[in-house]
C-alpha cells in the first residue's frame, strides 16, 4: 500500500520483510551478509562505515555527499513489534552511519526521521478524522458527539497494512498533512550508554 500511495516524483519506498539483524550484538560479516542490511546500504548509496575496519568490507567508507536521500522515513506500525523493527533499525543507523543523525557536514541536523502513522479512524457519516494519540481520539469523539446524535464508528489500526493506499497517502505520506519525528542526538555518550545497555 505504501509503494501505491507514495508520489514517485520523490518518495523511493523500500519494504524489509520483518526484523533487521541486531547491529550492536553482530559481527560485521554476519551483519553485510543480511539481506535487509545490503539492501540499506545499496539503497541509501553513501557505503558504510561507522566504527567499521573498511579493510574487511568491501563497501568502502560511509560518504555523505554520496547519499541519495535527504529524509530517511522509518514507516513501521504502532505497536510492539513496530516499535522493535524501529529499534533495531536505529540501532543499525547510530552504529554504523552515525552521520545520518549527528548531521555531520548538515547545518539542519539529522537525516532521519520516525513516521507517525494515526492509532484511531473515527468515523460519522461521511466525516472521517484521524487520531494519533488517545487523548487526541477522545477529544474528537467529543466534538461528534456535541455536533449530532448520528452514529460514530471508531477502529484501532493495527498496522499500516489495514489503511489503503489513499488512507496510507494522506495520513502517513502527504509532505501537507504527515507528522514527522526528526532523530536528533543531543548527547552521542549518553545515547551510546543507552543503545549498549538496551540492544547490547
């Protein structure tokens, strides 16, 4: 649904099927011969190389002025698992292309961004609104139930494959309308003594 509802003017969808190699506990052969981690690595197109001997690889050194994108969107569902494939995601980006969130030679800061897909469909007749967060949700339910009698239907979205295309586009994707969460990094010792004690 997400390759169906971007804009291929400018957005490159790449789908990972399931949970990416943990970059904090693998070794660095066992990390390039993963499949989703190749694909990262040929898709963003800057090679690779955080704390990497490059000598071992054959990917060379990361380069940020060969990097094909400028916003990096980690689109994964509301819940636990999404919340994991997230995890491990930035695990394997702070690790190995630390660039991409300090910013490094970005005056703005970081290249990486969390999608916020809505948690609720609140529905009344053919008025349709979205909620990200419960507090959101209820504040919604309010205003339909002060304006009418009609009758409300509410869904929780499980994950992104429940939206259609369009739903997916203007939620999640429309550059007008998303919610984006830029990955900054305040204090490198700090979230290094995180990320080591949470994936380590």
């Amino acid at each position: 649904t997400a390759k169906q509802g971007r804009n291929r003017k400018f957005q490159a969808i790449l789908p990972l099927r399931g949970k990416v190699i943990n970059a904090e506990k693998a070794r660095i052969d066992k990390l390039l011969s993963n499949n989703e981690i190749q694909t990262i690595i040929t898709a963003l197109g800057a090679g690779f190389g955080g704390d990497v001997d490059t000598e071992e690889t054959s990917v060379g050194d990361f380069d940020i002025n060969k990097l094909r994108y400028h916003k990096i969107v980690l689109m994964t569902d509301a819940d636990v698992d999404g919340s994991h494939i997230r995890t491990l995601l930035l695990t394997f980006l702070f690790r190995k292309m630390p660039q991409l969130i300090t910013g490094e030679g970005r005056a703005e800061g970081g290249y990486v961004y969390i999608a916020q897909p809505p948690l609720y469909k609140i529905s009344r007749g053919k008025k349709i609104e979205y909620a990200y967060s419960d507090e959101q949700r209820d504040n919604i339910l309010n205003q339909f139930k002060s304006e009418s009698e009609a009758k409300i239907s509410l869904s929780r979205y499980k994950g992104l494959g429940e939206m259609n295309a369009t739903q997916l586009w203007e939620t999640t994707m429309d550059p007008e309308k998303r919610t984006l969460l830029q990955v900054t990094m305040d204090d490198a010792e700090k979230a290094n003594e995180i990320f080591t004690k949470l994936m380590g």
